[in-house]
C-alpha cells in the first residue's frame, strides 16, 4: 500500500487552524457552522490534508481578524503585498453569494477590460 505524503505547509496551516478553533473553544462542528462548510472539512484542514478554499480561507481570516499570510504564509504571500484597498476588494469579492457573484463578475471583468484597454 502506497503512503500519502503530507505537505508540510498544508500541516502547519492546518495547525494555525486548529489553534485559531481552540482560541475561541469551539468544537470542530461549531467552527465549521460558522465558517459554512462541514465538520470533516474542519477535520481535513487541521490534518493538513486537504487546502481550504478562498473563499472559506478570507472567512477564517476576518473571523480571526489577521492577514491570510498570518495563516498561511507561503500560499498568500503575493495576495499580502497587495495594498488595504485591493484586498479590501477581494475579500468583498470573496464574501458574495453565488448568485451575487453571476452578476458582479462579467461587470468587473468588463470594467477591467476597458480600463485595460482591451476589447
């Protein structure tokens, strides 16, 4: 039987995870009902198994009120070197419902575009 191979930078986010939950005393399944997703998910990210999503991932740093890079150095280092205002965006961008997110996205892309110059 084959071995899976852990990254290690998956483990020690998955260990700032876990330390986030426990800071706050909550259960694996009250944390994953405050982040929106389920308690084996919560149990994946602390193993270092599985890597969050974005969107999850903006959610557990505004819970946490710090950086994604404070969590995650190695995976959110160019998204930290953007200034307040872009990621200000981004993290409104990543907080918006799907249904929100049909609508925004093709006026954002347009808007960049011609702003880009490009047709």
């Amino acid at each position: 039987m084959k071995r899976k191979v852990l990254n290690s930078d998956l483990v020690e986010t998955g260990e700032k995870i876990r330390a986030l939950r426990e800071s706050r005393g909550m259960s694996q399944e009250q944390f994953a009902e405050l982040l929106g997703v389920s308690k084996n998910s919560i149990q994946r990210y602390e193993l270092g198994t599985v890597e969050m999503g974005l969107t999850t991932f903006f959610k557990l740093a505004e819970l946490a009120k710090c950086s994604p890079n404070e969590i995650s150095p190695k995976r959110f280092t160019p998204i930290c070197d953007m200034d307040d205002e872009t990621e200000e965006i981004i993290s409104m961008i990543c907080r918006l419902k799907n249904r929100s997110k049909k609508i925004a996205f093709p006026v954002i892309k347009e808007l960049i575009r011609s702003i880009n110059g490009i047709d």
